[in-house]
C-alpha cells in the first residue's frame, strides 16, 4: 500500500508546503477458516520531533465471529516516533 499527500500549506502555520509519502505493507496468514495472524510494517517521511524516519510495526490477530461480522486486534510499536506503544481494534460488519 503506498499513499501521497499533498497540502498546499502545513498546519503548523510555518506556511511551507506538506508532502507526506507513506508506504505500508502487512502479511496474513490464514490459520483456519475463522481465525488470521497479522503482521504490518508502515514507514512515513512524516516527521514528528527527529529527523529519522518513523516506522510502525504492529502485530495480532483477526476472528471472523460470523459470516459477516469480522474483528482484528493488533498491538505494537514504533521507532523514531512520540509513540511507544501501539494498540488498535477494528470491528467490521458486512452486508
């Protein structure tokens, strides 16, 4: 997954332009027919308080609870960000 922003002005209000380029990547391995474990990696030139790149790794696991509700619980972290510790749950219904 690959994504560019471009605003014209940041929001810091230093009136520079905003180029965000961020490339993501995850693995999924199906276990059984219900049950997934989840591995994701993203790195941004969207710097927080350093000049070296921030990367986000997260891990876990997705659940299809029926044939149309799925849930995914990751946790992680990051390196060279404010970030310690990263932890995100998804709920998704299909119809």
């Amino acid at each position: 997954d690959g994504r560019y922003t471009f605003k014209d002005e940041a929001n810091d209000g230093s009136g520079d332009d905003l180029n965000v380029l961020t490339i993501a990547g995850a693995f999924i391995w199906d276990l059984s027919d219900q049950f997934s474990l989840i591995a994701e990696a993203k790195g941004t030139n969207n710097k927080d308080s350093n000049d070296d790149i921030p990367m986000y790794f997260q891990g876990g696991f997705g659940m299809q609870a029926t044939e149309n509700v799925y849930f995914t619980v990751l946790a992680g972290s990051a390196k060279n960000t404010d970030a310690d510790v990263l932890v995100s749950g998804k709920l998704s219904y299909s119809f």
